[in-house]
C-alpha cells in the first residue's frame, strides 16, 4: 500500500454538553497534528467524516476543521459520509488522495455530537441510514432493525441470548481500560444476560446491554505516502483496504449473513496476501452484539449459524485465538457515527505502537484488521495495519 498512520488524536467519547462539533473537530485536530509532530501547514488535504443526518444544526462542516489553525487555511477540505461507516470512508478517500499523489501528508477527522439531541429524534436520524420505502415503519429505529435480525437468527439457529450476553460482557471488559470509553464498567456476564429494570429489552430479544451507547467524539489520523512515513517517529501502514457496497432494503438480500461484510474481508485478506489467522487482533463493529455475532461468520471465524463458538470458547477474548475489540468496541467505548471508523484506525495504530495502557494491550500484536459497517451491513470497509516503524 502507499500510505501510512504516523499521528492520531481522540477525545473521550461520552455525552460532553459543553461540546459542540467544531470544538470536538479543534480538539481532536491538534492532538494528531501535535502526535505527529507535523505543523498545519505540513497537510495537503482534509477530510472529514460527519454523518449529522439532523444532530447538529450546523451543516456543511468541512471547513470548520480549518478553525483549528489559520495554517489550515485554503487547504481542500472535503466531508463524506456513508452512515455509520462514515468514518473509514473518509480515511479510505485519504488514502485514495494519497495513491493519485495529489497529496504526501492528509488529515483525516471524524465528529459526531448525538447526545443534544432528544431522544426520539435520535432514533429518526439514526433510522435515515436504512431504506425509509420499506423500513421506516419499524419500531425502536436501529435497534429495531437488529432486533428484527435478531429475532430472524433466533428462529433459524436457536436461542442466542448467552452468546450475545458473553459479547457484551467482553467488550464491557475490555473497555474498563480504555481511556477513551464511554462505559468504564465491568457488568459482568450475569448481568448482562439478565433482563432487569436496569437493562431491559429494548428490541426483539435485544437487552440494553446488547446496544450501543449514544455518544458524543473525534477522533483524527494523519496519513502520509511510504516514503515520507518513513523518516517520522511512527508508521504504521495499511497493508491493504477494502470497501463493499451492498443493497439497502434488507428485502434484497440475506440479512442473516453479512455478504458485504464477507467480501471485503476476503478481499482484503487477498490483497493483503494473509489469511485471519495472521491476525493479531480485530476491532469491528458491533453496534448492537447481534452484529459482532454475525461478522465472527462473515470474517470466516465460525461457519454460517455457529458464531456463538467464537464467543463461547473464548476465540474472541483478549486470551484467545483472535482478540475482537481489545478497545471495548462500540459497545463500550462509544458510538459517534462520523468518529467511529476514525476511532478504529487510531485504537489499531495504538495496540500496534504500544501506545495504550498495559491492561488492553494485545500480547505480540503484529497486524490488526478493522470492520467498519453503515447501515446492516450496506457499506462495508476492511483495513488491514501493520507496523512499519
């Protein structure tokens, strides 16, 4: 590949009242250009990823990275967006700038304030990232969707609700450590499997637990060609990238098994000339425990209808064979749409740099892979890192 990580910056993700995009954007802007220990005027282009999709009232937002130094001034600067992938879809157009050499040095932003936002428009603006013709209907928003996919697995392969709770239950684990989570708590599996007035069913046989949090955050990386990578203090590089769009009515497809998701991995993997078992560790994107269910099928981890080993026997823990979401994930340590996917690359190039707390470093971690989906599985992205400096 051509291009490197050699900076990030991340804020806490959480509910920050006195936080506005543009201050997120700011803040998490000068950590990375600091991290990296390049100055504004050093970048050649700017990518944000913002979903907003009605969160904030302020549109257009490209240009208020800018307002993190008068260097960034006329500099391009481009907002993309697509769902809740839109994060690594703006570090895969920084990529893309990279490979045309239209651009050595390119930071990349994603920013999502969500929690300023009542409670039942969320869910609406949420609910704009699936196919409103056939799906506006459905009760709870995204968490219907995966309620209904839940519901469907249920059916096929048999009751699931240990499987998702030891899910939950990991990534709670994992984020405990996790400086920038939102959730720093350890429920514990009983917990999390148990139906309570602290955790009740949100959808289908989803439990709270089994969600995502609402989230405010940033999260930036620097990106930069091979060669320029090189004489910085840190490089990590992308062995390989992989996008895969799929239909947006579930009605087209199989919902039960995640063929986007599929494609880009092998592609990935293929391209990247590595099989999943020359993975350290996965961050993907388990938006609802459901979803990291299905991508253990959809990676190749468990055949079609047994994700629940993975889980079950340990597979996927910080001990196991494939470590998935050493960060906590989704689950725990947030969900900003637009800094999602921002947020998995830069966790990715801390556990490969070592930068991170000892208690969620991966033991000997070598290559890391990243799943980042918008929508159920419709926009699917792959990466595939690995440490060259």
């Amino acid at each position: 590949m051509t291009a490197a990580i050699v900076g990030w910056g991340h804020t806490p993700f959480g509910k920050f009242d006195k936080e506005t995009v543009e201050s997120l954007i700011v803040r998490a802007t000068n950590e990375a250009l600091a991290h990296a220990g390049i100055g504004a005027a050093d970048v050649d282009e700017i990518v944000l990823g913002h979903f907003n999709a009605g969160f904030s009232k302020q549109d257009f937002t490209a240009a208020l990275v800018l307002q993190a130094s008068p260097d960034l001034r006329f500099k391009p600067a481009t907002r993309v967006e697509n769902a809740c992938a839109t994060g690594s879809a703006a570090v895969h157009q920084g990529i893309r700038a990279i490979e045309s050499k239209r651009a050595r040095t390119v930071l990349v932003v994603g920013v999502e304030q969500m929690t300023t936002t009542p409670g039942p428009e969320i869910g609406t603006n949420l609910l704009r990232a699936s196919y409103l013709a056939e799906e506006s209907g459905v009760q709870g928003g995204f968490a219907g969707l995966f309620g209904q996919i839940a519901t469907a697995y249920f059916e096929k392969y048999g009751d699931q609700s240990d499987a998702l709770a030891l899910i939950a239950a990991k990534n709670h684990a994992n984020g405990v450590a996790n400086p920038y989570a939102q959730m720093r708590k350890d429920l514990g599996f009983d917990f999390c499997r148990t139906v309570s007035d602290k955790n009740p069913l949100v959808a289908g046989p989803l439990r709270r637990t089994d969600c995502s949090p609402v989230s405010d955050g940033a999260a930036a990386v620097v990106l930069m060609d091979i060669p320029s990578a090189m004489s910085m203090r840190r490089a990590v590089m992308f062995r390989s990238t992989a996008h895969v769009q799929d239909y947006l009515p579930m009605s087209r497809r199989d919902i039960l098994r995640f063929e986007g998701c599929s494609r880009a991995w092998a592609q990935a993997l293929g391209d990247a000339k590595l099989t999943l078992d020359d993975l350290s560790f996965v961050e993907t994107h388990d938006c609802f425990t459901m979803a990291e269910l299905l991508e253990y099928e959809a990676m190749g981890l468990a055949p079609e209808g047994q994700g629940a080993r993975a889980i079950e026997e340990g597979w996927t823990r910080m001990d196991g064979k494939l470590p998935v979401n050493p960060s906590g994930g989704l689950k725990a340590k947030g969900h900003p749409v637009g800094a999602t996917g921002v947020s998995m690359h830069a966790m990715t190039a801390m556990q490969l740099t070592g930068e991170l707390p000892e208690a969620m470093r991966v033991r000997d971690a070598t290559i890391g892979g990243i799943f980042n989906m918008g929508g159920a599985a419709v926009a699917n992205y792959v990466s595939v890192l690995e440490r060259i400096r």
